[in-house]
C-alpha cells in the first residue's frame, strides 16, 4: 500500500505544481492573486468554501474523538455544518457580502471593517488578530499533515512538513486564489468520493447501514455510561461553534467575495449543502463505526489507559482496508490530504494579506505599471508558511494554546461586526470596534476559566454576547452619515 500511496502523492503533487504554473499566469494583479479577479463560477466557489471548511482535524481529530463520545449524536455537527455552516451562510451571507465589499472596493475582512464603518483603525486592529491567530491555526494543520504522512508513509515528520511546505508554496505562491480555487476543486472531487467509497465500504462490511448504525447504538451505551457521555448542551456548544462560528471566519467569507456575480449563488448554495453533508456525515459515521470495529480492550490506547482519539480513524481505516482495499485506502489518504491542503492554502492566503493588503499600501509601479502588491503578496506568503513550519517543527507552549483560541477568537471578534453590517445600517463604528473586542476577551477569559475541555462553549458564548454588545453601542453613539450608508447599500 505503501508504494501505491506514494505513486498516488507524487501524481497528486505534480498535478497541484502545474496548476500554480498555469494560475500564475493569470495572475497579474492583486485582485487576481487574493480573489481571482472575482471571477469564480458557482462550482468552483462552492467546492472551494466546502474545502476550506473541512481539513484533516474532522477526519482525524474531531471524527475520532466525537465519533467515540458522542456516538451518533456526532451526525448533529455533519448535520448543522452542512445545512447551517454552508447552505444557510451562502444564502444569508453572500448576495450582501459580493454587492458591500464591490461597492466599497474591498477585498479583505478587515478592509471591509474599514470602508463599512469609515473606521480609520479598525483594519490594523482587526488585521492583527487574524495575524495572530489564523497564523497558528495554519501551523497545526501543518503539524496534523506531517504526523499523517509520519504514521502511514513512514516518512519522516520533518521532511513530511517540507514536503507540504514546498508544494504547498508552490501552488499557492505561483497562482494565489485562482490556482487555490482550481486545486480546491480537484481536491473537492478527491474528497467527495473518497468520503463516499469509505463509508460504502465500511458499512458492507458491518452487514449494511441499518445494521450498522444499530450496532453502533447498542455498542456505545456499554462503551461510554450514560454519567459519562457528553450532556446536551456541549452538543449543542460544538454544533454551534462549528457551524455559526464560521460564518465570521475571513477565510471562509472570502469565497464570496470573489464570486462572478449573484446567480451563483443558488447553485453555489446547494452544491455546497450536497458536499458538506457527504464530507461530513462520512467523517463522523466513520468515528461512530468505532464502536462497531472496536471494543474497551481494543480501542486506540496509550501505556496509562486513556484513549488516542486522534489514532481510531487511522487505526479503523488500516485495519479494515486490506487485501484489494489498499488502493482505495490510499485514495482516503489522498482524500484527508486534500481536505488540509485546501484548508491550509486559505489558511496562509488570508494571513499573509493581514498584513499584504490590509498594512501594506499598494504600490503600482509607473515605468510598468505593475503592482508590487503582488510580488509582496507572493513574498509574505512564502513568509507566513516557512514561519508555520517552524510553529508546526517547534511546539513552543503559549504558539500551541493560541491554536486553541484560533477558532473562538477569530470568529467571536469578526461575527458580529460583519454580519450586523451587512443588513443593520444603524450599526456604528464604535459598535463594530465595541464588538471585535468583546469577542476576542470573551474567547480568551472563558477559555481560562472554563478550560480546553469546554472551549466549544467558550467559543459559542464569544460569538453571541458581540451581537448583544455591537446593537447595544451602536444604539448610543453617533450614527453612520448618510453618505457612506448610501454607497454601502448601494443595489441591495
């Protein structure tokens, strides 16, 4: 399986390095390298969001370790990903988001924040905290990818993070958002029926999925005691957080900034529903299976007892992808590749404009006419993901609890200033200022104080109480003026 596997990575890899080649030469200013010349048809940009939403923690991480604690509740998060964390983001979000940031000629978040608010400083500030905190949440998929690579190709974990640190670059570097679009959409295909040819032959090989999902009932109340399984409410603080939470994720919005024009949208809605439902009810059955392939005894376990939740979908897929099934487990190793590269280039790409665009003026030269934004832009992303590398190489302590806050931050401080912007037009700058902080101290106190068990929670809460806040001070200072209102919603 093993030279299989590496045929399929060499083929997977070349294939990704001449997309960047060709993207690059579509690539001549920086509104081609960040969004593609907005220009991105319904199919491309759904299966790019539903790329960038799933990465190798859903498959790994969050479907081992949900899949053996929640059981089958764990299908509520595939459920409220695909139907609230895309579906419903597509329909509420991207109409006003592609009119807004075209009318105020915005590409980033943070600019956005800028032009919609007329907030001279809210763009550093709200560049500085995805600078701060998506940088190590691109590094920990790097980290997961290299432990990947680790655990089945028996390549080393140092050279397996150079490995995704050159390819990675390369695509992305070359041919910025348009290349990342196109690799998304192969990758998305990759992804989709390799979800699907997993949980095919996982549940065939249980006696069907009826069968299946009935061992799986019946197995996890004698795995996991009723005192012990999780209560309703940390269900529902993980369905929320995964689902609403990346409505106010910049990597995730910038998709729809880059669309063509408005009748994508709807294509693009349910295209993105269909593939969210596949990847995600895949991953977690796939966890919940455990309960099916394993038992107490046999569970992934370290030398004290304690179970390696990260280990039990890596552990079930080689255990039961035997014989003839080799290739097709080595398509699901491309499947979980995909998923991260995808994730991991709109990671960097987002990051490195914080700082880019959104810090660094753009610059056209006059003998060229050339804009040096662009080869700035290439530069910081090559810069961002040599610098995740070394996060990824070195597990420096206060870098590893900022993976932790990433998620809960980003969202909490960016939710509610984006979306009361886009439909609330009394929403004020010191109300948008207002609720970027209160988001981001929301996320940090209760994460100490509650601990990393219930940072789901921690990250719903910072994400509601900005939506209280924002209205709040919006209702007691000094209203926009008419004129940038005007422009703002100019269409809509």
């Amino acid at each position: 399986m093993i030279s299989i596997g590496i045929i399929f990575l060499v083929v997977f890899l070349a294939l990704m390095t001449g997309i960047g080649i060709w993207g690059m030469r579509k690539t001549k200013t920086l509104g081609d390298f960040f969004l593609g010349g907005r220009t991105m048809g319904p199919w491309v940009s759904a299966v790019a969001y539903g790329t960038s939403y799933f990465s190798a923690v859903i498959f790994i991480g969050f479907a081992g370790a949900q899949g053996w604690q929640f059981g089958l509740n764990a299908l509520w998060i595939a459920l409220g990903n695909a139907f609230i964390g895309a579906c419903a983001a597509w329909v509420v979000l991207a109409r006003r988001t592609r009119r807004m940031t075209q009318n105020l000629d915005a590409m980033t978040m943070p600019e956005f924040l800028q032009k919609r608010y007329g907030a001279k400083h809210l763009k550093p500030v709200a560049a500085s905290v995805i600078f701060f905190f998506l940088l190590p949440y691109s590094a920990s998929v790097f980290k997961g990818l290299g432990h990947l690579f680790e655990a089945v190709f028996h390549i080393p974990y140092d050279f397996a993070l150079l490995i995704m640190i050159a390819f990675t670059g390369v695509y992305l570097i070359l041919g910025g958002y348009f290349a990342i679009a196109i690799t998304d959409f192969i990758q998305g295909i990759i992804m989709f029926f390799g979800a699907a040819a997993m949980i095919i032959v996982l549940s065939g090989q249980g006696g069907g999925l009826l069968e299946m999902i009935g061992k799986v009932a019946e197995n996890y109340t004698i795995h996991v005691p009723p005192e012990r399984q999780p209560s309703a409410l940390t269900v529902i603080s993980l369905v929320f957080m995964t689902s609403f939470g990346t409505w106010g994720l910049p990597q995730m919005t910038q998709k729809f900034y880059a669309i063509k024009n408005e009748a994508v949208i709807p294509r693009a809605a349910v295209v993105t529903t269909i593939f969210a439902l596949m990847i995600g009810i895949a991953a977690y059955l796939t966890g919940a299976y455990a309960h099916v392939f394993f038992d107490l005894t046999t569970v992934p376990q370290n030398a004290a007892g304690a179970i390696l939740y990260d280990s039990i979908v890596p552990t079930l897929l080689t255990n039961q992808f035997i014989g003839n099934l080799q290739i097709l487990l080595a398509l699901i190793l491309l499947l979980v590749l995909s998923a991260s590269m995808s994730t991991l280039s709109s990671l960097v790409l987002v990051s490195s404009s914080s700082v880019a665009i959104d810090l660094y003026p753009s610059q056209v030269d006059t003998k060229t006419g050339k804009d040096r934004s662009v080869a700035m832009m290439r530069l910081l992303s090559a810069l961002f993901i040599i610098v995740s590398y070394f996060i990824s190489r070195f597990q420096i302590g206060f870098i590893v609890t900022l993976m932790s806050l990433s998620w809960g931050v980003v969202s909490g401080a960016f939710a509610a200033p984006y979306i009361l912007g886009l439909y609330y037009r009394r929403t004020t700058k010191t109300g948008a200022y207002a609720g970027l902080i209160t988001g981001l101290v929301t996320e940090i106190f209760l994460f100490f104080i509650l601990g990393a068990a219930q940072s789901p929670l921690a990250a719903s809460f910072a994400i509601v109480v900005p939506f209280i806040v924002v209205p709040l001070v919006s209702r007691f200072t000094t209203p926009p003026e008419k004129q940038l209102l005007d422009r703002v919603f100019e269409g809509i």
